[in-house]
C-alpha cells in the first residue's frame, strides 16, 4: 500500500484512500481462492454458519463505536447504521441476520444450526482482532477500520473486479446451484444495502479525523483479518465434497 496518508483531508482523498485499500484486499490471493471454490452444499454450510458468526462480530463492533464516539453527528449516523440492521429498514421487517436464516433453509440449515455455529480459528482471530480495534483505539480509528470493511459489498467501488462480496457469493450460488436472486435474501440485500452505509460517513471524516496515518492504518489491518477470514473459509470448503 502506497503511503498516502499525509495526503487524505478532503472527503475525496478519504473515499479514494480508503477504496484503493478495499479494491486491493477484493482482488488478493486470500479472496481469489475464496471465489474460486466451487460450491456444493456443504461448502455452502459451512460458508453460511461462518458469516452468520462474521455479522454477529460487526453488530459488537458497532456497538463499540456507539459506546465510545464522543461526536454526536457520528453517534446518530451510527444508531441509524445499526437500527437498520438489526431492528428493521427496508429490506426486512426484523432485521438483516433474519435474512441470513432464510436462505440457510435453502441448504438445510435450521435456526437452532445458527445459534449453535462455532468460528474456524482463522474466523475466532478476525473477531478478536475486530473487536480490538473498534473498542481499545481511538474511535476514528475503528470507524474507518469498520468502513472499509463494509465497503467490500459496494458494488460501485468493485463492479470491475466481478461486483462487491454479497454480489460475486450470489452469482456464485447462482452458477453452482442454479438458485434465483430471490431465493438468496442475504445475498440479494447486502449486494445494494451496503451502498447507502458505505455513504454514511463520509462527508464527517476531514470535520472528525485528526490523525489520518492511525485512522488508514486501522483499515489495513481490517483488511488483512477480512482476507484471513476468507482463507480460512476457503481452506475448510476445500476440505469437503
């Protein structure tokens, strides 16, 4: 990563800085080999009960955010963030991770099968180092840290490189499955849901971020536990038929 930090004040430079990071992780080795596992059931099980852990870990780490923000303008856009996902928005009447156990019914999982989930290692270590950076540093820093791992589903930023992560998992069900857009609710609202949270806070980051270089550094080492995260994922559909 080229070092630009003492460059980024405009909200331009801050939306340039921080898609140059994301664009890269969507493209490097640990996510190539993520998509390029052909899916079957069980792998899909396993990717599924995975990410329902991943959501839960995003839902503490904004929670962190809340509790430790001391800017009001960022602490509503915050709460609006989160009521969206896990009360009600347009997309589900009860918030997103019912969407994720609708579509599990698709590959035979239960809701007991969620609640149940245990994390891969590679999955325990995203989480831990997470939530880390959301509630040990300073809040600017776990802001863009949890931005720019949310704008790995923007398909604006990527759809060159194939679409957003919640688009790219869709066309894969649909190829290796033959399943519709509508039969995948996760998929299918992630891959335009995250457009509107990926503007959310970004005209606030020159008025609110003093240290540029701790706030980017923050998101390069989200974007490193994303790719781990999905090597590990990888590696344990490789593992199954």
């Amino acid at each position: 990563m080229k070092n630009d930090h003492a460059a980024v004040s405009t909200t331009r430079e801050w939306e340039d800085a921080i898609a140059t990071r994301v664009r890269a992780a969507m493209s490097s080795a640990e996510l190539n080999r993520y998509f390029n596992v052909k899916m079957t059931k069980s792998r899909a099980r396993i990717a599924l009960l995975q990410l329902s852990l991943f959501v839960s870990c995003r839902r503490d780490c904004w929670a962190n955010l809340i509790a430790n923000c001391d800017a009001p303008e960022i602490r509503r856009r915050l709460m609006e963030h989160e009521y969206d996902e896990l009360v009600e928005d347009e997309y589900s009447a009860k918030g997103h991770y019912d969407l994720l156990v609708r579509q599990g019914d698709l590959i035979g999982l239960s809701a007991a099968d969620f609640a149940t989930a245990q994390p891969l290692r590679t999955s325990m270590a995203t989480f831990y180092g997470w939530k880390w950076l959301a509630r040990e540093g300073a809040w600017q820093d776990g802001l863009i840290a949890m931005m720019a791992t949310e704008w790995v589903n923007d398909d604006r930023r990527l759809m060159d490189q194939g679409g957003g992560l919640s688009r790219r998992d869709g066309l894969r069900w649909i190829r290796d499955f033959g399943y519709k857009w509508e039969e995948m609710p996760n998929f299918a609202t992630h891959a335009v849901a995250d457009e509107k949270h990926g503007d959310l806070f970004l005209p606030l980051l020159s008025k609110h971020i003093a240290n540029p270089p701790g706030a980017l550094k923050a998101a390069d080492d989200a974007l490193e536990l994303f790719k781990l995260y999905h090597l590990g994922v990888a590696e344990e559909m490789e593992r199954l038929n």
